[in-house]
C-alpha cells in the first residue's frame, strides 16, 4: 500500500529525477496527513470539539491534495502546494484558536504555532532542486512572510497579542528569535542541498562514465563476440575443408590403387604372352614356326600398347577433369556391357530379366558405374551353375535418397559364413575351375565406395547370389569445367549431357589437333552425345582444320556423338563464305549438325532435342 501510495504521478516517460520528487511529494503529504490525524486525535481528547481541533481534521485530509494533483499529473503545482500548505493551515489554525474560549488564553499558544512555521521552512528545499529556483523562492518567501508577519495577521483579526492584554515586554523581539531560527534551518538545508546535489552531479557523471565504459565493455564484447563467432566459423570451414581434404586425399589414393590392380591385371594377359612367344623362339624352329610365332609377338605387342594408351588416356583425362557426374542411362549401360559380353552370353545361353521402371537413370561418375556392372554380371556369368542355363535378373530402385541396383543371378553361390569376410579381399577366390585373378569384386567394392556407397551380398550355395549396389543420390551438378585456357575453354553440361568448347582466339592446325585429342579422350571415359562449339571470337582456315576433323570424327562416332551444333554468327562473316564454312563442316559429320547465332539458342536446340528423345 505505501508502494503504490508513493507511485502515484509517477511516469515511466519522465526523468527519474522528476519521478524521484514526486514520490517524495506523496510521501511528505501522506506522513503530514497522517500526523496532522494523530494531531488531531490528541487535541480532540484533551480539547473536545473545538475549531482548531475542526481545522486539524479538515488539514489532514487538506494534506492529501498534492498527491491528487500528482495523479493530475502536476506535478509542479503539487510540490509548490505541498510547501506552502503546511504553513498555511498553522496560521489559519493559530487565528482560530485565539477565537475558541476568550478569557482562557495562554501565551503559550503565540508560540507553538511559530515551532511549525520554523519547520515548514525546509520543506520547499526538500521538495524541490536549487535549480527550481522560481519555484524555490515563491515557497520560501511565503513560509518566511507566514512567519515574519505572523504577529500583524493576528492583529488583523483582532487577536493580537496585547490586543487580547498580554502586557510581556519583550514579546516582539521573539519574531526576530523564529525568523532567525528559520534562517538558520533553511540555510542549513540549502548546504546540505547543495552538497547533495553536487555529488549527485558527480554520481551521475561516473554513473555515465560507468556507463559508456560499460558500453564500451559491451561493444567490445559484441566484437569479440563476433570475431570468436567468425573464428569459429573459419575453425568449422577449415575442419570441413580438412575433412574434405582427407576424404580426397582417401579417394584419390583408393584411385591409385584401382589404376595400380587395373595396371596389373589388364597388362597380365599379353605379357604373358610375350614371355611364351620368347620362350618358343629360344628353341630352334622353321622360318614358317618363326614367322607365325613373331605375327603373335607383333599382336601381342601392339596389344599391350593399346592397353597402355588407353590407361594413360585415363590418367590425362583424370588430371584434366577430375570425376565428373553426368546422367547415366542404366539401360544403356547393360546394353553396352552385354555387347562387350556377347560371345559368352551366346556361348553360355545367358537370359537376362531387366526393370530400371523405378531408377532409369543415375547421375554419377559413368567409368566406375560401367566397371561395376561389368564386374557383376561378368562374374554371373563365370561362376554359373552347370546344371541349369544361366539367368541374370538385374533391378533398381530408390529408397531413402538412395539408388539401388542389384545383380541376382542362379548361378554356384557361395557359403558367406566361411568367406564373408574376405569376399572383397584382393585377389581372394573361392571357386577354383574357372580362370580369374580374384579382381573384380575388389575393384566394385573401392569404386563403390569412391562413390560413397556400399555394396552388400546375399549368397546361398548351389542357389545363386544377389549383389547390391547403394549409391546416394546426388542434386544434378553444375556446370563443370574440363579444361579454361588462353586459347580455349571446355565446359561439361551435366543437365544436357552436353559438351561444349568456346574458342578464345584463332588457332593453329596442331592446336585444334592437340583440342580434338582431349576431347576424344574425355568422350572415351564420359560418352556424350551432344557437342556445342563456339567460334565466334576465332577466324580460322576452315579448309586445313577439316583434315582435323576427317581425322577424329570416326572415332567421336563410334563413342557415341549424335550431334553437333556450331554457333557462328551470319553478321560476323559474308554469306559466301558462311556457306563455305558449312559446306565445309556438313561434309565431314554425318550426324545432326546446325549452325546458331547464339549459345541460348544452341541450348535451347539441345534440350529440345533431348526432349524429344532424339
């Protein structure tokens, strides 16, 4: 209750000095009410119901006024109100008691009064700040006119002191006695005043150092705060970076090591052979013996240069490139394979049951997936079952942001308690009639996991075995670049499956030999069927670079290019001499081939094409 009589006025908007004042004004006024009541209870006990006892009940309630002004929100008027007040009643109060039993006054009653007069003098230096001075002077001006002229009131209403026949001598000299007293007592306040709010000038000038060194503390913080945040942040992108970093580091040397096994195991064969052609032309034989047996050296050799050729075909492109995801069409890749295996699915009678319903395609590294299919269903085919025809049932599916391809064949099977834990072992067999290395499942468990995947079996012997190949699903890829020099730049589209070369500068013959290399290179690992080439930077001489392409295009065809599309621009060049260029460029390539005025428009061309299922 005392908490929410002193809140009275108060207002949040406001200063909390001004605030301060006016919870100190509802405070003085509810004590000076309070008292004024206890006043008047005693007065009333010793005096009855006499006028200055009415006046006393009436002052107490008087006292509430200032908080109700306060509530007005004037605040100003309260305080001033509240400094007079006190002073007022006392006068009003001490003429009336000279009224209330003529005959029967004391002199005693010229002085008690005069004590309050005294004490209201501090009350304006209580209420208000010195720099309040209008409002200071008008309160103490009253309270000392009150005081100074309480003698002259009196007389005015005709109950001065020797008015009513007090004959004391030295009755007035009492007024110079209070007014020095209340000097005294408001002069003392004023120091003290003063004193007060000096220091609380200083208080509040720390309080605001205080506070800008805080907020200078809290700043200081937020910084640290954010360069810790940001730290943390690099900490977490470098870790990640690390993480990757090793990943690759995992990868690449799980890369080595498949080239490594792949080395090995493609070079075996005709080394191999070269070592017992050697063997056979130690001994003595006819020209006939030794020119059959040198006709299997020079095949062997050539062979063996082949295979060479074609592994450091890979390591260039690999270095190039990097892995490169593109959209792979499973149906295509069996298809492939099966023709690689033709002559043992024929000798062998090997039926197949295919559903790619629900994953036709895969978007992934297109080397690693052929290799992985191949090894399976090579290895269905070896291990099956003499006792019925072989049949391969190869599904997918996708479950959980996941591929799965699974190769199920009825072929010997396997007992996986005894050799589930070496099955991917390196150059681990566990059927001894037919020829082999003990290679391939190695090779499909590392390329597997390259791909961040797993690959599971399920085997049963004399009933056949399931191979199950996880793959994550990957978002399409963006736009990779294969190769970003000063003369040319190769882009791979995986969306579109498409290629394309922009031309930076006119080139030389050898040059765009040394471009069609790469790109036949790349094609041989990553076939594609759609080629864009930009030459709108370039003049050439079109006449000696189509020796070029008469030169490679058999090959771009055999691995797969189903068409081309050149963007040349008709206002670069005469109409005479665009349609020499595409003379030209429609001799060699016997394939889809149209001639663009921009890039947009080519990859408009290519997608509508592959929209169409051309």
């Amino acid at each position: 209750m005392w908490y929410e009589l002193s809140q009275i006025g108060v207002n949040l908007d406001a200063g909390w000095q001004q605030n301060r004042h006016t919870i100190l004004c509802n405070r003085v006024s509810a004590i000076l009410a309070l008292f004024t009541l206890i006043v008047f209870l005693g007065a009333f006990v010793f005096f009855g119901w006499i006028i200055p006892v009415r006046i006393a009940l009436i002052s107490s309630f008087t006292f509430l006024i200032p908080i109700a002004f306060n509530k007005l929100g004037w605040t100003n008027a309260s305080r001033l109100l509240l400094s007079i007040l006190l002073s007022l009643v006392c006068v009003i109060d001490s003429i009336a008691d000279k009224f209330d039993v003529p005959g029967q006054l004391e002199e005693l009653q010229y002085f008690e009064f005069r004590l309050f007069l005294m004490a209201a003098g501090i009350f304006p230096l209580i209420l208000f700040y010195l720099k309040e001075r209008t409002y200071l002077i008008i309160a103490l001006l009253f309270n000392l006119c009150c005081l100074g002229f309480y003698d002259q009131l009196h007389e005015l209403f005709g109950v001065g002191f020797y008015q009513l026949g007090f004959t004391s001598p030295n009755y007035y000299f009492l007024n110079y006695i209070v007014i020095a007293t209340f000097f005294m007592l408001a002069g003392s306040t004023f120091f003290l005043k003063k004193s007060f709010e000096e220091y609380e000038g200083k208080n509040e000038v720390l309080i605001r150092s205080f506070q800008e060194a805080n907020e200078t503390i809290r700043q200081q913080r937020e910084m640290l705060a954010k360069e810790n945040f940001q730290l943390n942040h690099e900490l977490v992108n470098k870790n990640n970076q690390l993480e990757q970093t090793n990943q690759e580091l995992i990868r690449h040397n799980n890369d080595l090591m498949q080239f490594s096994y792949s080395v090995s195991h493609n070079l075996r064969a005709p080394v191999a052979s070269l070592m017992g052609l050697l063997r056979i032309l130690e001994r003595p034989s006819s020209p006939e013996e030794f020119k059959y047996t040198f006709g299997h050296i020079n095949r062997s050799v050539n062979a063996l240069d082949q295979i060479i050729k074609d592994l450091g075909s890979i390591i260039d492109i690999r270095s190039a490139v990097g892995e490169i995801k593109q959209k792979i069409v499973l149906e295509e890749e069996i298809n492939n394979i099966r023709s690689l295996l033709e002559k043992q699915i024929r000798d062998f009678q090997v039926s197949f049951s295919i559903d790619f319903s629900e994953a036709a395609e895969i978007l992934s590294i297109r080397p690693m997936i052929s290799s992985i299919l191949y090894n399976l269903i090579s290895n269905a085919i070896k291990y099956r079952s003499p006792d019925r025809t072989p049949h391969i049932v190869i599904t997918s599916a996708v479950e959980r942001g996941f591929v799965k391809i699974s190769v199920r064949d009825n072929g010997l099977g396997m007992d996986l308690n005894r050799f589930k834990d070496k099955l991917f072992g390196l150059y681990k067999r566990f059927h001894t009639h037919t020829e082999g290395k003990g290679l391939g499942l190695f090779l499909v468990k590392l390329q597997t996991e390259a791909l961040e995947g797993n690959v599971e079996v399920q085997s049963q012997p004399g009933l056949g075995t399931t191979f199950t190949v996880t793959l994550k699903m990957p978002e399409l890829a963006q736009d990779q670049y294969l190769l970003d020099n000063q003369m040319l730049k190769v882009i791979y589209k995986p969306r579109l499956d498409t290629m394309v070369a922009q031309w930076k500068r006119s080139i030389t013959k050898e040059e765009f030999r040394e471009m069609y290399r790469f790109i036949a290179g790349f094609m041989k690992d990553y076939r594609l069927i759609n080629w864009v080439i930009d030459i709108t930077k370039v003049t050439n001489d079109e006449q000696e670079l189509n020796e070029v392409r008469k030169e490679f295009y058999p090959q771009l065809k055999q691995l797969g290019l189903k068409r081309m599309a050149l963007i040349k621009p008709r206002n670069s060049v005469t109409q005479e001499e665009f349609e020499r260029i595409q003379n030209l460029l429609t001799s060699v390539y016997e394939l889809e081939f149209v001639f663009l005025e921009t890039m947009e428009e080519a990859m408009q061309w290519v997608e509508d094409q592959t929209v169409d299922g051309q």
